[in-house]
C-alpha cells in the first residue's frame, strides 16, 4: 500500500532564506540584548547613573530611527539583497567600534554607529520575507525567525557574559563581529537577487515615494501600533538585568542561568506559536500573548528578593507571552504594505519602532533611580506604564487584523464575481 507522501513546507532554498535571515537577526538581536545583561557590570565599571545607561540604549534607538525613515525613501528602488549587504556591513562596523570602546561617550558614538544600519536589518529583512512568503506560511517563518531571539538568550547571552566576566565588557562585541563575517560570506555566495519588486511602478524620487508610504492612512494606524508594541519592551528591557541583580538577589555569575532557561523555553516554543498564528488566527494569538503579558509585568517589577527557581519560572512565562506577541504581530504587520511600498513601509516601521522604543527607554531612565545600596527605585512604576501600553496595543492591533482580513478578501470577491459573469450572460 503505497503512503501519500506530504508535501515540504518549505523548499531546500526557501529554508536557507529562513535559516541566515534566522542568524543574521540574532546577531543584530544578540548586539542590542546584550546591552541588557552588560548593563550591572557597565554601571559599576563605567561608572554610570541609570539615566546614562538610558542613553546608550536610547543612543541605538534614536539613530536607527532616523537611519529607517532616510532608507525609506530608496528602500524599493534596489535588490534587497544588495541593501542587506550594504547595512550588515555598516552593523558590523559599528559593532567593532563597541568592541573597543574606552568609555561612555565612546560607547555612545558606537552604538549611534551600529544603530545607524543595524535598525535598518529588521525591515530589510521583513520585506525579503514578505516577497518570498505568502501570508499563509509567514507565521510560521516568523516563528523560525523569532527562534533568534531564543538562540540569543539560550546561548549567545549567556556566552557573551561569559566572556564579559572573565575577558571584558568588551569581548562580546568582538565575538558578535566574527560571527557576522560568517553570516556575510554565506549571503554573498548563496543568496539569489531579490528584485521582483522593482517590476510594479513607483516613484523613483525619494522624498516623494518616503512621504507616498508615510501618508497613507492604512499605514499610519500599523505605525501607530508598532510604537505602543515597542514601548513596553523598550521600558522595562534595558534595566532587567540590573532589577534581578541589585532588587531580586540574582548574582552576576548566575545570572546567564535566567537567560539560558528563558531561551531554550522559546527555541521551543516559537515554532509552536508560529504554527498557532497561521492555524488559529494571528490576531487571537496577539491577543493571549497580550493578556499573559499584562499578568506578569505587575508581578515581576513588584519582585523582592527571590529564590533563583521562582525567579526562573516567571522569567520563561514572560519571555513566553512577549514571544506570542511578536511573532504574530510581525506576521500581521508585513500583510499590510502593497508590494511596491513593501520596502519603505518596513524601513518606516522599523524607524518608528526603534524612535518609540527610545523614548520609552530615556523616560525609563528619568523614572528610575538608583538607592544608596543599588537597589533600583520606581521599577514597578514603569511596569504600570508597560501595562497600559499593551492595553492600546491589543486595540490597535485589532484594527489592523481587520484591515488585513478585509485586504485578503477582496481579490476572492473579485474572482467570484468574474465567474458569475459568463453565468449570468448565458441566462
């Protein structure tokens, strides 16, 4: 009896496109999260005030912002293959510059640097994803892709602040550069041009086609929402690290223990969700990522000193809900661009995520301070401010899946009413 043979999902070379878009943004992720858990030992080594801190992750943000809405403008006039390579190679120059940063304005100027392309990878990226996957499967790629973050946390966090620990703050930066030269090479020899896009018309004038995609009221309300997405993660991220070690009782040497667990719960899981998205609706998976979200940052930001495993299980819980948020909003998020602004939009987005995001991390800095002891002061104020963001995040995030809902039914309306045509001229 001969077995019905189920087709792959993916085809050899659309899973290589999955697998070095999946690295590349965990190196660019790994660049930006390791800031997170550097920052207890750059407060006391640098000898920074939290609000400092603030700025050097503000400082990333701010540049990609402005370096997102400049690519905007060009972003379809090229091969995204070819703009890939052009930033990457500007994040790695950045990265480098991190790498042997003496100070804290030096360390600014790096990570202005690094933002500058490094915030450019993420639309990049969204836009290959887009023009090589159908919104069926994007789910599921989102959630291969999301595994970056998994990978960064599971291994690449915990190495780093081993290498930080016993060789530097430094030598993580230069490990990230070495793996990013790898990553290089493979695009270069293995990526095929992707330029379909440059068939559909589009104005070639880069203000005019930046200010085409940025006026368009359907984008706009997607906009919106990527700020109130990026703002809660943005409030809370950068300090985490220094909340466990200074208010939870977490030790820097066991620290990386948190991170480990956390991410090899989302290597796990990220399919999973990925899988969910595309099966039981994106928007429903939004939406329990959300509810769990607003559940556990009131109970994290109110931790005292805490015994490692509890600290462990709620930690993997919250990573779990900000998994389920992400990769069904970033899945949404790209269905809703036409194909010939699908490079603009996703530079804009990516701007005003970052802009957003930097915002809320230096008002996180003004909001919190540091006690006598070290102890982090108004941590769970920002948690409440978290919480309401995610609030106008699942609203918006409604209106979206609507519009993406009613985008995806038209052309089947269309093509009914083509068929019922010829019947009703034969009556």
């Amino acid at each position: 009896m001969n077995q019905q043979i189920k087709p792959k999902v993916f085809n050899r070379y659309e899973a290589f496109i999955i697998a070095v878009i999946s690295l590349l943004q965990f190196t660019v992720i790994l660049d930006f999260m390791v800031m997170a858990p550097l920052g207890a030992l750059l407060l006391k080594i640098l000898h920074l005030e939290p609000g400092h801190f603030g700025w050097v992750v503000s400082g990333y943000a701010f540049s990609a912002g402005i370096s997102g809405i400049i690519a905007a403008g060009f972003a379809d006039r090229f091969d995204r293959k070819k703009m890939l390579l052009f930033f990457y190679t500007g994040f790695i120059v950045g990265t480098a510059l991190c790498g042997i940063a003496t100070d804290y304005v030096s360390l600014l100027l790096a990570r202005i640097v690094t933002g500058l392309f490094g915030g450019v990878m993420a639309s990049i990226n969204m836009a290959i994803i887009a023009d090589l996957f159908p919104l069926e499967k994007r789910g599921r790629v989102m959630g291969y892709v999301q595994m970056a973050f998994g990978v960064s946390q599971a291994a690449g966090i915990p190495v780093g602040l081993l290498l930080a620990n016993n060789f530097g703050w430094h030598t993580p930066f230069l490990m990230i550069v070495v793996l990013c030269l790898v990553i290089y090479a493979a695009i270069v020899r293995w990526m095929k041009p992707i330029n379909d896009h440059l068939q559909h018309k589009t104005s070639h004038r880069f203000f005019t086609h930046l200010v085409n995609t940025a006026s368009q009221k359907r984008y706009l309300r997607a906009f919106l929402t990527t700020v109130f997405i990026s703002t809660g993660g943005f409030l809370l991220m950068p300090y985490s690290s220094a909340f466990l070690v200074n208010n939870v009782g977490i030790s820097e040497k066991v620290l990386p223990v948190v991170f480990v667990a956390a991410g090899a719960m989302g290597l796990f899981t990220g399919p999973i969700i990925g899988r969910w998205s595309d099966k039981a609706g994106k928007y429903k998976v939004f939406l329990f990522g959300t509810i769990l979200s607003m559940i556990m940052v009131p109970i994290i930001t109110h931790l005292g000193i805490t015994p490692l495993w509890e600290v462990i299980v709620l930690n993997t819980i919250m990573y779990t809900a900000v998994n389920s948020r992400l990769i069904p909003s970033q899945a949404l998020i790209s269905g809703v661009p036409d194909p010939k602004d699908r490079g603009a939009f996703m530079s804009i987005n990516a701007s005003v995520q970052q802009l957003g995001g930097g915002v809320a991390s230096a008002v996180g800095g003004l909001i919190i301070h540091q006690s006598a002891k070290g102890q982090l002061i108004h941590y769970d104020s920002v948690g409440y401010i978290t919480v309401v963001a995610l609030v106008f995040t699942s609203i918006m995030m409604y209106y979206v899946d609507r519009y993406i809902q009613s985008k995806h039914a038209a052309p089947k309306s269309v093509a009914a009413s083509a068929v019922d045509e010829p019947l009703l001229a034969a009556e």
